[in-house]
C-alpha cells in the first residue's frame, strides 16, 4: 500500500480556498504520487490560528476577539455539508482513502475533526476529546462516540489529532480496535513529536501517518498579528510530517522548512511481523490486572422529542 502525508499551509478564514486546496494536494497524492490514502494536516478546513490570542486573558474578553472569534466560527464547516460532499466526489473519483483535519460548526460550538474519506464516499468523523491548553477557548470536546477505525479492505485506518496521542487510554481503545494505520494530523512542530510517533509506532505495532501544517507569517490576512511577530517569512508552524513503520523504523520525514508531500510504500506483512513480540491489548496485555472501560455514547445535552412550531 502507497500512503502520502501532506504538509501544507490552510488557508485562515477563507474556507473556498481551503477546500480547493485540499482538493489539490489529494489529487496530487493519489494522482502521480500513486497515493491509496493521504492525510491532510489538523485545522486543514476552518484553519488553525497560531499565534492570535482572541483578546483573552482570565476573566475577561475583548469586543475585538469576539468579533475574530465570529469570523472564525463563519470559517469553520458544518457536517453533512457542501465542503464534505466535495472531498467525497474527489475520493470517490480517486477510488482513494483521505484523513482530512477540519473545523466542524455545530450550532454555536467548533469542533476540531478528522474526516474519513474513501472510495465510497464519506465515511465518518473523530472529534478531538481533549483541545490543548488555549484551543479550549475555540474548540469544544468530543465524546466516545466518535473514535472510529475505518477498515479499507487491506487495512484498519484510525486517527488520533495532535496532543490526544499523548492519552494512553485513547491509545490503548485505538489499539483494541486493530488500528493499522494510525492517522495523526497535528500542528506540533517539536522535535519531540518525532520520539512520540516512533513510540505510537512501536506500542501499537502500527504504520503511523502524521501531517502537519508548514505555516508562515503571510499565509494569514494582512490584519491578523500573531505573537511571534509580523514579518512575512516568520514560521508559524515548522512542519515535521513524518511516516514510521511498526517497528520504529523512519520511512519517510520528517520534513522541514516547506510544503510538501511524503510517500512510501507499505509492506502490511510488517504488520504481522511486529506483532509477534507484542500485541498489548491481545497476547501481551493483562485482563486479570488491568482493564480498561470506553463509554462510546452520544452525550447531548438536550434530549427529547423537541418540536419548534
């Protein structure tokens, strides 16, 4: 199997630009990459804004950070939606599966995303559990109903987004489920997430895809001024995009210092072969000491037959 991760810049509060670029880079993957499935970064629809502060500090909002704050939300998109219904003809087209980061509009709450593509279409969505430290004044938490693995018929595909794949027990509910391809889009450019997907990698016994965005100062509208400065080749977010195999091993990455799309070429059968020495949720795991509930409920605040007249 062939799988692409995407490095690239999202568009921030211009969502048509998003999509037709997203649109792009999986034709590019898929088309003469030979890509069977891609993985776009976090945020890629709806955009990740680093380095603005939405005039927060504790106790207090700004009328200039809530009017940012509602051009964020207009960004973002709503699921079903036009946006989803585009990315599905691609990879129908394509007969290809995509792993797509997106800002999803439910009412007056975002939600950070993964969308699940493949040759049928749409397919589902995971919802970040946990948005890290100042992405929860823009973000809400998902709940358990959204951890899908999506089996394509080779391969089982699961995604974890950015700082969740610091959750062990996401982890180890990820791994009871046969992920294969662990699917984690992000914007944390630290050397760090290096040793943290070679650890996913090597605990789960699994071929890890992780996409990060490469963004620069003027990739975002002349008006915005995030903290690290205004000047137009100031990096933002500095990539690392990377591919490892289930032992450990760097197949592809990570890259630095620009755009761009990495490929390789997976050997499923290395799946197997990891496995034979550790499985943890199957031959190496301890049921008789350690267990693990996951609550994969909906959980709505409101519920009942509501009516409006």
């Amino acid at each position: 199997m062939t799988v692409a991760v995407v490095q690239a810049a999202a568009p921030l509060f211009d969502t048509p630009a998003a999509l037709a670029r997203a649109e792009q880079l999986v034709r590019e993957a898929a088309g003469p990459r030979g890509a069977e499935v891609v993985v776009l970064p976090e945020a890629f629809l709806g955009g990740y804004p680093k380095g603005l502060d939405f005039g927060i500090t504790v106790g207090s909002r700004t009328p200039a950070g809530r009017d940012l704050f509602r051009r964020y939300h207009a960004a973002a998109i709503e699921i079903p939606g036009p946006e989803v219904d585009a990315l599905a003809a691609v990879t129908r087209e394509l007969g290809v599966h995509a792993v797509v980061g997106a800002v999803e509009r439910q009412g007056g709450t975002l939600y950070c995303v993964a969308l699940f593509f493949g040759p049928d279409g749409y397919l589902g969505l995971h919802r970040k559990l946990v948005p890290t430290a100042a992405e929860r004044y823009l973000w809400g938490q998902g709940d358990g109903s959204t951890l899908p693995v999506i089996d394509t018929g080779t391969a089982r595909l699961g995604a974890a987004i950015c700082w969740e794949n610091y959750m062990p027990l996401l982890r180890t509910a990820m791994y009871a489920k046969g992920v294969d391809l662990w699917c984690a889009p992000t914007v944390d450019d630290r050397d760090a997430w290096q040793a943290t997907m070679r650890h996913i990698a090597l605990e789960g016994r699994c071929f890890v895809l992780s996409a990060n965005q490469y963004l620069r100062r003027d990739a975002l509208p002349d008006d915005l001024h995030p903290v690290q400065g205004d000047e137009p080749d100031t990096v933002l977010i500095g990539g690392g995009s990377v591919i490892v195999s289930p032992l450990g091993e760097v197949l592809a990455g990570p890259l630095r210092d620009g755009e761009g799309i990495l490929t390789a070429e997976l050997d499923l059968d290395d799946l197997a072969r990891a496995r034979f020495d550790l499985d943890t949720t199957g031959h190496y795991a301890r049921p008789d000491v350690f267990t693990l509930h996951v609550d994969e409920s909906p959980r709505t605040t409101v519920t009942g037959n509501l009516r409006t007249e």
